[in-house]
C-alpha cells in the first residue's frame, strides 16, 4: 500500500473516475434491459463496459493499457480457475440433491436438455450419454465463447480496479471493496429477473464478495488477468448452464437452487472464507 497521503489521494481519485466511468457506460444497456429487453446483446454490451472504462481511465491518466497484466501467467492457476468454481458448482448441486432440495433431472428431463443442445440426430443417444457429451462441450466450447464476455469484466475488474484498489487497501479491503462494487453493478439485472428481491439480492452479494475473495487471491498470485476470466466463465457455464438442467425442482425449494440460490452462497461463502485465510496466512 502506498504511505504517502498525496499518492493515496490520487489513487482514489483514479477509482472514482474509473467507477463514474461505468457507471455511465453501462447505463443505457442497463435501462434497455430492464425497459426494453434483456437482449444477450446488452448482457454483452454490459460485460464489455469496465474493459472501455479502465482503458479510458489509463488514456486519461497518461498510462498504458500494456500496463495491465495481459501476460498468460503459470498453467497452474489457470487450471486451478477452471478447477475451482467447477467444484464448488458441483458441490453446491450435490448438497442440493442430498438434502432433498431438488431431485436429479430423470430421463424425460434430460432428453428434452439433450434437443435444446441439438444432440440428436447423432444416432441414438441415451441419457447417460447426452448428459457426457453436454458437460463436455458446454465445459469447454461454451467457457471459451462465455470468456469473450467475461474478458471484458475481467479487465476492468480484476485487470484494473483491484490493482488500483491493492495500493491503497488491504487483500481483505480490496476483496470485499471490489467484490461489493462488482455485485451492486449487478443491480438492474436482479431487479429484473429477481421473484424474492431481498433474499437474492443477499445471496447474489455473499457470493459475489466471495467469489472476489477468490479472484483477488489467484489474480495476485498469477500476476495475471487471465485466471478471473477463465475462473468467471467457468462459474457462470457450470452454475447457469450444466447443473440446472441437471436439476428438478421441488415445489417449495426454488430459493435453494440457482445462482441466486441459498445453497450456492452457502458454498461459495466457505471458499471464500478458505481463500481469505489462504491468503492472509501467505501475508498478501
């Protein structure tokens, strides 16, 4: 962290502009979807917005974008960012099944999952092997195709924010300052799609500050970008795509399930409570 009081006073004056500056870009996608339509267009728009916002921010301040940690980093905190959020999307459905929340999707289920995919017409498919192939390609295709979305995020967010965020706070400052800030510019989205507004929106900022507590660490560590925009895709393909079709509800139980749902900030909040003391023990 920086010491001197004129360093720190132009560091929060460099994150206020980068924040007024998405705040502004991203409200006319923002208003369009939740007046208009929650076009995957404007979801794209949205995810790009803290990308346009650092990079004008570094133009503003005479920085380079080069500047941003664009390097590739160690494969090992790339494959632990994919192998992380698929865990813990894994154990969250797990628990999910066990405690009787939800049931297993059954083979009327899987097979209508299986045609939304396009996975018939391969010969005949059973449901033990729709569900493979699935995982397989939404595991890998649809993380990469997700990841041109969550690249934009990610270098606003972690690339930028948390960076300008580490001169003048602390790992546990910067991962719940970033991660409450990440989570209210969610907002409008919630609004939109919430049934129980109050609870989601305490779920969805449990685990968005936890999944910030988990993206600082490997962002720090790798000195890299990439593994949050790997790590981000991952989460948003395993708990949007693959387990929910995976997944019958229960009537009663719907505020269980879900990325909005009890059980996943239930989940995330342990990995994030893990990765604090992770990083607190290795004194970043």
């Amino acid at each position: 962290m920086l010491e001197k009081s004129s360093e720190r006073k132009e560091t929060w004056k460099t994150i206020i502009l980068f924040l007024v500056l998405v705040v502004i870009l991203t409200s006319p996608f923002h208003y369009a979807i939740v007046n208009l339509y929650p076009s995957r267009i404007y979801v794209g728009a949205i995810m790009w917005c803290p990308a346009i916002a650092a990079i004008i921010t570094l133009k503003i301040k005479g920085r380079k974008v080069s500047s941003l940690n664009w390097n590739w980093g160690k494969w090992k905190y790339i494959r632990l960012s994919y192998i992380i959020p698929a865990l813990y999307g894994l154990i969250t459905y797990l628990l999910i099944w066990i405690l009787g929340f939800g049931d297993i999707a059954n083979k009327e289920a899987i097979t209508y999952w299986g045609k939304e995919l396009g996975l018939f017409g391969i010969g005949t498919l059973n449901p033990t092997a729709i569900t493979i192939i699935a995982i397989i390609l939404l595991g890998t295709i649809e993380v990469i195709r997700a990841s041109a979305t969550t690249l934009g995020e990610e270098i606003g967010w972690r690339g930028f924010f948390i960076y300008e965020l580490r001169k003048v706070l602390s790992f546990t400052g910067v991962s719940i300052f970033s991660g409450f800030i990440w989570a209210a510019w969610h907002w409008p989205l919630l609004v939109y799609y919430s049934n129980n507004m109050l609870l989601e929106f305490t779920t969805f900022f449990i685990v968005i500050i936890s999944m910030s507590f988990i993206m600082t660490y490997y962002t720090f560590k790798s000195k890299s970008l990439w593994p949050a925009v790997i790590f981000h895709a991952v989460s948003n393909v395993y708990i949007q795509k693959i387990m929910p079709p995976l997944t019958m509800n229960i009537e009663g139980t719907e505020h269980w399930l879900g990325e909005n749902g009890i059980m996943f900030a239930i989940v995330t909040c342990v990995f994030g409570i893990y990765f604090w003391r992770k990083a607190i023990n290795e004194k970043f």
